[in-house]
C-alpha cells in the first residue's frame, strides 16, 4: 500500500504532544530526531514507541507497525 493513503500516525502523534520542539523536549532527544522519525513515518527504539505512544494517548503498534 502506498505511504500516503494511510495517516502518518507519528505525525499524529506528535502534533498530539504539542508539537515537534515540545515533543523533542518531553522525549528527550533533538529535533531533528522527531523530524527523523516523521519523515521515515515509524519510531525504529522501541522504547521512545512506547513513551510517545503513553504521551499521545495512542497504541504503541501506530506508531511501530509490525513488518
């Protein structure tokens, strides 16, 4: 299936939080990661899936869809 007919739930999730600047602050890492991860559509460190998918009130598989 193509990328762009299902939502990028990082995206989602993101926005949820507030943000790309207030996620990186609350996941602790930079920017630039969070537009990383963005833009690749997956969280690849299972434990940042799980934190952000706490944070944004979502399920950790939208975020880290299996294979």
């Amino acid at each position: 299936m193509h990328p762009m007919l299902y939502p990028n739930n990082v995206k989602v999730a993101v926005k949820r939080v507030g943000g790309p600047t207030r996620c990186a602050l609350l996941m602790e890492c930079s920017g630039t990661t969070i537009h990383s991860w963005i833009r690749q559509r997956k969280i690849s460190n299972i434990t940042k899936a799980q934190k952000l998918a706490d944070l944004a009130g979502m399920k950790l598989q939208e975020l880290r869809p299996c294979p």
